[in-house]
C-alpha cells in the first residue's frame, strides 16, 4: 500500500484523526528530504487490564504502517511499577507478557500485519548502563516543578507523592533516544511529557523529536476512560452479558453529543475500523424496531451526531447497535483467548484474584450475665468486681467508701 501513496499521502495518513502534531517540519524532513520512512513508536505502562479504548492507538497504527513507516511498540514495565505502584513489581513481568498478548490479539483483529510491528520491552534497555547515565544527565537539567508539571495528567496523582513519579516522565523522553526514532505517538494527555522531551532533550544532546497525539475518548461513565475505573470501560475480555449491561448503564444525555461516550466510540472506533476493513467509507448500522422503517445507515460521524442532536437517533437506538457492532468486534480476540492455554496462564499471573479476607467473630462482652449488668467488668462469686470500669462500679470494701458511693449521707433513708 505504501509503495502506491505519494510521500505527500503518506504525511496526510499519518496525520489523519490526530488532535495534535508537535514539530511536524521533522516529519515532512524524514519523508520528503530524507525519503525514507518514518521510524515512531507507541508506548504503554504496563498497569490495569486493557479496555476497548486500546482500539483507537492500533487504529493509528494501521495508519503508520499503511504509510510506511516503523512502528515499535513499547511495553513499558519499569514505567507501570513507578506509576505510583500501579503494576506492583512482583506482577510487572506478568502483565507484560499479557499487555503483548493483547495488544497483538488487537492488531490481528483489524488486520494490521504484526509482522512489520517492532515489540520493545522497557526494562530491556532501561536498566543499562548507558541509559542509567542518561536519566542522572536528564535529572540534572529538569527541575522538580517541571517534572510533576510534566507527569500531571499521566502519572496517579497523590497528596504526598513519591520520586518515581518525578522519574517517569524523564525516562519517557529518554525513550525516544534508545529506541532510536524520529516521533514518539500517544494520547492527547501525554502532550506534557511531549514538550518536556522536546525541551529538554537537547540540553543533553539529543536531537528532538515530533510528537503525534490522538484525542482522548470519552469513558462511559463520563471523563476518561480508564483501565483502573471498571465503570469508565469494557474490557477486552468481558462476557457478552457484561458488555451489554454496561452499554446500557452507559451515559449518553439524549440530543447531547459532547462528552457522550457511546457516540465518541462510534467516531473514533467502529467507524474507523470498518472503513479499515472496507478499504474506503466506514458504515456503522442502527437497527430500528418494527414499523419504524428501515434501519439507519451512517457512513459518516456527522450525520449521526445531527440525527442525535435532533433525536432521530435515540440512546435507545444506538445503545444496542453500539453493542452489537462491539460484540462482534471483540469476538475473534475473545476466540484466540479461548484457544490460548499460554494467554489464559499469563492473565491469571497478571492480574491475580483478590484475596477474600474471612470476618474475625468479636468475643460479645457479656458482662455479669445479669440484666443491667455493666459493660467492660465481671462479677467474682465472693461479690466484687474485676474488668477496665471496676473503679467506677465497686462500691469498695469499707463502709464508709460504700455510703460515700451510695451517697446515703447526704439523700437520707426515707
């Protein structure tokens, strides 16, 4: 496909559906000065389970390599431990192998060669010599604000947060120099960690990079989508059953298309995927019930949103073909989970069941075992009292302490 495209085409792919391109004169250089590909790479921290979202990166990886360019793939393990303790060390190994599993079962599912795709694990360069001297040179130039500026919208924010934090955007931009690229592709929220390479990279010698961001899709339940809040997601592996229920407690406000999630994953996923598929124009499907007429047929993003503003297409209409078109998407990756004893292994070591802790039964306090009995003491057979409160409830052993208790003196006997 990338031999028939002019390099001019090839720039216009590469930027197709971005939000935002940093230093795109680097681009046009590789592919029109240079003529020859464009080296870039993709990276994920290793952490929560992958949801749906994840089809929207690989969308723009079909693009990269119908393109032409070298797409590298960067699991980054080290980055996921430092996140705040997301992918706990013990597991790091685990969920990277699961992350590989995954994001190939993806590609494969909306036939993009993995073949040409270049996987880089994080620790395999990160815990060398020379990149060790590279993050001590970077710190020495990156001050303490710009680095949690940098991290802010990426890194799990905390009131007292720890220095891995401050680590993880250097070596992000480190990255970029060890892998030797000419841009670095993420999400729109990473575009701090962008200009800090771009920044900061020089200052140690480095050349800079461009920086190729996708925007961020909406989760369901509104904000974003999150592989560490269940309710944001769905994940690749949920039953039919679970896809549907979540879908359908999804938010999506009737005539209300900004920040609804039902309708962005009709942009930024189904449609572009069936246009991948289809070789042209997506076409995405809304089945109505009888007698409403036919089904409706949208082969553009627009057009769905008019209808939506104008509530020809209701939540209840789009709900179920969102699911359907979903369901039948994630099935060939769920078929290959299925088929995969090694993958089934790999996710029970990755992301271990939570440990149920038993409920200790509390010794009950019966005090004396007599009615109006006092907490917190006991009754002895010679009559007095033992426990934490016997002060307050022995009347003693004299008698003048049992009449000052009683307070006999001073009430009388009547």
């Amino acid at each position: 496909m990338a031999e028939t495209l002019s390099p001019q085409q090839k720039i216009a792919l590469i930027n197709e559906n971005l939000q935002e391109v940093l230093k795109p004169e680097i681009i046009e250089d590789v592919i029109l000065r240079q003529n020859r590909p464009l080296v870039i790479y993709w990276g994920t921290a290793t952490t929560g389970r992958p949801h749906c979202g994840y089809f929207v990166p690989m969308l723009k990886i079909a693009h990269f390599l119908r393109a032409g360019c070298v797409v590298k793939i960067l699991l980054a393990d080290i980055h996921g431990f430092l996140d705040n303790l997301k992918a706990p060390i013990e597991l790091v190994k685990f969920r990277a192998e699961y992350y590989r599993f995954v994001t190939t079962a993806l590609l494969k599912s909306i036939n993009v060669p993995i073949e040409r795709i270049e996987f880089s694990l994080g620790s395999a360069h990160q815990l060398s010599e020379k990149y060790i001297m590279d993050l001590f040179r970077l710190s020495s130039v990156v001050t303490e604000h710009d680095a949690k500026k940098a991290g802010a919208e990426v890194v799990k924010q905390v009131s007292n947060p720890t220095m891995s934090g401050l680590i993880y955007p250097l070596m992000q931009a480190l990255d970029e120099e060890h892998l030797g690229v000419d841009a670095q592709f993420g999400g729109v929220d990473q575009r701090k960690i962008f200009a800090l390479a771009i920044e900061q990279l020089p200052k140690i010698n480095y050349k800079e990079r461009a920086h190729l961001m996708n925007p961020m899709v909406p989760g369901l339940a509104g904000g974003k989508m999150s592989a560490s809040d269940p309710d944001s997601k769905i994940d690749l592996l949920d039953t039919p059953e679970n896809v549907t229920k979540k879908l359908k407690k999804a938010q999506a406000v009737p005539k209300e298309v900004e920040g609804n999630g039902v309708v962005s994953f009709v942009e930024y996923v189904l449609l572009p995927i069936s246009a991948l598929k289809l070789g042209g124009k997506g076409e995405f499907i809304v089945e109505r019930r009888e007698g409403e007429g036919e089904p409706l047929i949208y082969t553009d993003i627009e057009t769905l949103k008019e209808d939506y503003k104008a509530d020809r297409l209701t939540p209840q209409l789009l709900k179920p073909a969102v699911t359907k078109a979903l369901l039948a998407l994630l099935q060939p990756l769920q078929a290959e989970f299925s088929a995969s004893p090694a993958w089934q292994e790999i996710e029970k070591k990755a992301y271990p069941p939570p440990e149920t802790k038993k409920k200790e039964k509390k010794t009950k306090d019966k005090g004396s075992k007599h009615p109006g009995a006092a907490k917190g003491v006991e009754a002895q057979p010679d009559g007095h009292v033992e426990g934490e409160r016997k002060d307050e409830i022995s009347l003693g052993t004299g008698a003048e302490s049992v009449m000052e208790k009683l307070d006999i003196n001073s009430k009388g006997v009547s």
